[in-house]
C-alpha cells in the first residue's frame, strides 16, 4: 500500500472524528454479514461505498444510526456509544440524517409536513419555525413549489429531493445516503446527485452507498470497496479508480464500468 | 432534421361516452350479460310490486288498534302505536326529554365533526370523547341535580342499542389498537399478555361472554357487591370486541412497509410517537373498511343482550308482538326493527366509504 493511505491524511487534518468504527461484526442468524469492519469518519470526510449486491455495505451504513444492530465491535457516532441504550440511539437518531433507496418519504403528510415533523416533535421546535426552516431546505432542492402536495403525487426524483431535505430540516451532522438514486430513472438521477454535490461543497460529512462512480470520482474523499462482508480496498478516488489494488476490485470495476 | 408535429387529441367515440356507453359497458357488453339483464329485470318485475304494494299502497298508516289494519297489506298502526317503546323501552315517559337531549345532542356533535370546515374540531372531538359520556351517562341515570333516578334496567329499545353500540365501538378502538401494537412489540411479555388476551376473546362465543358476565361473574365476588348488569354487559362487550378490532388493525400495521418504520426511527422519533404520527395513521387508514365492519357486526351483535334480560330495540320489538292485541303483526315488527338496523349500518358503511375517499392522497403503492 503507498503511504498516504486514507488513514494518514485523517491524522494529517485535524478535524474531529465523526464516525468510529472498530472491528464491527454482524451476523444475521447464522450468516455473518459485517467481518471486522474498520472505520474512521472525520468531519467534512465525504466516503463512497461500493461493491457487490450483498456485500453488506448497506448493512454497513445501516449500522451507523442503528438500523441495524451489531453483534460485536464498537461503533462511536459523534462521541457517543451505540449500545442497547435508548437514549444513545434517540440522540445519535438526531444528529444522523439518512437517505434511503425508497425514499420512504409519508404518504399520508404533505410534502411541507413530512419536512417540519421531525423538527416540531424531536427538536421541540415551534410549528411555525420549522415551516419556515423547511421551506428553506425545500428551497435548496428546487422545489418549494410542491410544498403542498402529497408525496405520491411527486415523481422519483423530486421525492428523494424531499427526502433529502427532510433529513437536512433536522440540521444533522452526518448524512447517510443508502442507493440514493438506484430506484430512479435514468433522467431523475442527476437532479438528486446535483443536490448532494452541493451539499459536499458545504462541507457535510456523508457516506454513500451508491454506483455512481461518476459522483464518487469528482466528490469523494475516499472510497470503499466492500465484499463478502469486509473492507477489501479504501483509498482515494484517483488511485481507486486508476490504481485498484486487490484483484476483486479490479473486476468489480471492470464489470460497472465497461459495459 | 425533421420537426415531429404532435398527433391531436381526439373525441373518443360518441358510443364509449355518456348514457348510451355506460348500458353498452355495465348491462349489455356480451350475450351472457345481455341475458342476465334481462332476467334482472323480469325477476325484479315479479318481485317489487307485490312487496311496494304490501308496504306501501295497502298498507293502514292511522288508526289506534287492529280494528285499523283491514286493507290486507302491512300494519304500520302497530308500529305508531308501539313506537314510542321501541324508541325509549321502558324509560319513564315523563323523563325522556333526557333520553332525547343525549341522543340529539349526540347526533349535533357528530354532524359538526363531519362538516369539513368547522373551525372547534379538535376542542368538539375531545369533549365528545371525554366530556359528553360523563354528561350523557349523569343525564341517563339520574340521582344527582334533582334528576330522578332511572335504573338502567328500565333503558331499552333504540336508546340502549345506540348506548351499547357507541360505547362498545368508542372504547374498543383504542384498546384494540394497543393490543395490536403490543401483539406486534419486541418485549415477550408484552406480547404474550396481548395475544393470550386476544386469542382467548376471539375463541369464546359472545353470548358466553355476556352469559358468564350476568351469572358467573357474581359467584366471584363478595357478597353484597353487585355490578350494573348494563356496565358488565358493556365491559363484555367492550373487550370482546377489542380483541376483533386488535386483529384488524394488526393487519394494517403488518400492510406499512418496513421503510416507514426505518424512515421515522431515522429521523429520531421515538416508539410512541413513530406511531402516533407515522404508522398509525397509515394503518388505520389502510384498514377502514376492517374497523367499520367490525362496528356494523357490533352493532348487530348488541341485540344478544336479550341473554341477560336487557331490551334492545329487536327485542323490545319481539316481545311486542307478543302483545295479544297484536298477534299476528309479528312480520311488521321485524321489518321495522330491520329497517332502523339497516339505516344506522348503511349509514356507517357511506361514512367509511366518504372517509376513506377524503383520507386518500394518492399515493398508489
């Protein structure tokens, strides 16, 4: 491995760590989904991760905001343990935005209510306040203009948009994106990466699961590869694409990039 | 490059359209449904005028007994006469002027909840919850305010069917849906005690149950503390219907997609409020039609009080024809009383049907 491995340029900047993972495993019954993962986020830190369907990289991310439970390691999200405890999860819950592959947005509130629900009963923030708050962000995704329909009147993409904004109306200090745009058509696609490269630039630390390797290329700091289970390969976009090192990831990248 | 010119919409054909269309669609689209259109019609030919001309046009509409009913068709006299009894049972004559203010004000309450645009609706909701039962049940009873006291052994007819109905629907809906969310929890505990109590309501008949309320439940307690018969035929009722209502809204609960749940523990909410806010609303939603049929049942189900010896509107309706002055008019009698039930349960069935139209946001999935 060269030198500066991502690891090196973490220690480097002194930004405060976000994100502690330390030989995190899982099992799911018999199967063992997370092997040993490794894992420091510090803040601003932009982190892709790809690999494999049933690699366990969603299960990975899942992880961080509990989604998912480990079975054995620590995880450390923003200086807080997760554990059985509750109230640890509630509290990282908080400061732990998450975008998923079905943007899950609810059907049954209006665009603007599905934003200011978190901030009104989890922030105790007056109605009115979180109105215009998530006025603000729906903003920010283009479409203030469809505050007052329900989700299942928006298309694909203008959904995750909202389901973006949702997260953000929460002022979180990390972003999880699951498969942002693996369920949107060709055409919807880039609205969404648009507005999470904006939100790199800004300086939001996020970790994606995605196969935008195209996003991964111009926004990330690090990426990922993940198989079986394991980290098999970290380094930074340039070298990761130009330079893969392990032999999986060669072929996984010939495989999403040359067809 | 070549310029694409849009194709026009057209009309669609004047025979896919309009009245004309809708036969063509709906009674005559193929041979076999043209030939049952035909025998609708000819069955219904045979069978309405014979029934509009019994109820209606040699019907006896005045009179004051049976020497009244002599043109051979139905005997509504019968009905005028009894009519106040089937209404109020044996509530003091004097005294039900409270039997009607409960009820009428009962009905003002609900229409103002189901106009759209009333501005107190939430303040109206939680006194019709809260508020008016105590108001209504004083009201009823009697005993304080220089009220005379009515046992509620007197009540009866329409009025003890409403009461029983509403109570039964009112307080069984939020017990069924903390059953089903404990039915589905992830502490053991909790959801053994939910399923045992749900399987073991939904397993007995609920004659036996209210049976076992008016005889059994005596033979257990000390002597000389005696419960209301109508209170434990409520309670009865009340958790037997709880465990029907728990089943309906698990199935709702079970119909929200697991992102639901994952999306609003994401954002931090709490169990309590994931489900106040998020999943409940849904589920509830979703199965609508479940919970008002389990009403339109209960509704039904309140004439097997007559096990316990109180008198509901059927039964009240069933000893009066036993009546000697008015044997024989027993047909009249369960018209009538079949008439008033197919109101009140047609009445739901078109408000569930409004809600759930009003609830839908389009969202298809």
């Amino acid at each position: 491995m060269p030198n500066d491995t991502p690891l090196s340029v973490v220690t480097e900047t002194k930004e405060p760590v976000m994100i502690e993972m330390d030989g995190v495993h899982k099992w799911y019954g018999q199967f063992h989904v997370l092997k040993d993962l490794n894992l420091t986020v510090t803040k601003g830190e932009r982190i892709v991760i790809c690999g494999p369907s049933g690699s366990g990289k969603s299960t990975a991310i899942r992880c961080i905001n509990r989604l998912e439970e480990h079975q054995q390691g620590r995880i450390v999200v923003d200086g807080v343990e997760l554990t059985g405890d509750v109230k640890h999860i509630e509290q990282i819950r908080r400061e732990v935005g998450m975008v998923f592959q079905h943007f899950n947005l609810f059907p049954h509130l209006t665009v603007l209510e599905n934003c200011a629900l978190a901030p009104i009963w989890v922030r105790k923030m007056p109605r009115r306040e979180a109105e215009d708050i998530a006025m603000q962000y729906l903003e920010r995704v283009k479409i203030p203009e469809q505050a007052k329909k329900y989700p299942g009147q928006l298309s694909g993409g203008q959904q995750q948009r909202v389901a973006i904004a949702r997260s953000l109306c929460m002022s979180p200090k990390i972003m999880l994106f699951d498969e942002p745009t693996s369920a949107l058509d060709p055409e919807m696609i880039k609205e969404v990466l648009d507005v999470m490269v904006g939100l790199a630039e800004e300086g939001m630390t996020m970790l994606c699961v995605t196969h935008e390797m195209g996003f991964a290329k111009t926004v990330a700091n690090r990426v990922i590869f993940m198989d079986g289970g394991e980290i098999i390969e970290e380094n930074n976009p340039h070298d990761f694409f130009t330079n893969p090192q392990s032999e999986r990831t060669q072929l996984f990248l010939s495989q999403i990039l040359h067809h | 490059m070549m310029t694409h010119t849009p194709h026009p919409d057209l009309p669609p054909p004047i025979t896919s359209v309009g009245a004309v269309g809708w036969l063509r669609r709906n009674l005559f689209s193929s041979p076999l449904n043209t030939a049952l259109t035909v025998l609708a019609a000819y069955l219904l030919y045979l069978l309405l005028p014979p029934i509009i001309s019994w109820a209606f046009l040699n019907a006896d509409w005045v009179g004051d007994d049976r020497e009244a009913c002599n043109s051979g068709g139905a005997c509504w006299v019968f009905i005028r006469s009894r009519f106040d009894q089937f209404m109020y049972g044996f509530y003091p004559e004097a005294q039900r002027w409270r039997v009607n203010i409960v009820l009428g004000g009962l009905a003002i309450g609900m229409v103002l909840l189901m106009i759209r645009m009333f501005p107190y609706k939430n303040w109206l909701g939680a006194f019709m919850l809260l508020g008016y039962p105590i108001l209504a049940l004083t009201l009823l009873a009697g005993g304080v305010f220089g009220l005379e006291t009515v046992e509620t052994s007197q009540w009866g007819g329409l009025t003890l069917t409403l009461i029983i109905a509403i109570v039964g629907c009112v307080a069984s809906l939020p017990l069924g849906i903390l059953l089903a969310l404990g039915r589905r929890s992830e502490m053991p505990i909790v959801r053994a005690i939910c399923v045992v109590f749900i399987e073991f309501w939904r397993g007995v008949p609920l004659i036996t149950v209210l049976f076992m309320s008016s005889v059994m439940l005596p033979l257990f307690l000390p002597e000389g503390v005696n419960f209301d018969k109508l209170l434990r035929a409520l309670i009865g009722v009340t958790l037997f219907e709880a465990a029907y209502m728990a089943e309906v809204i698990r199935g709702g609960l079970q119909a929200i997609p697991k992102g639901q749940y994952e999306a609003a523990a994401g954002l931090g909410l709490g169990y309590w409020r994931s489900m106040g806010l998020i999943i409940l609303p849904q589920a509830l939603k979703l199965v609508i039609p479940g919970i008002v049929n389990t009403f339109i049942a209960l509704f039904k189900d309140t004439t097997l009080v007559i096990i316990i010896g109180l008198l509901d509107l059927l039964n009240t309706v069933h000893n009066a024809t036993t009546d000697p002055n008015w044997l024989g008019y027993s047909i009249e009698g369960y018209v009538f009383a079949a008439a008033v039930f197919w109101i009140f349960c047609f009445s739901m069935s078109r408000y569930s049907q409004n809600l759930e139209q009003r609830l839908h946001t389009g969202h298809r999935r």
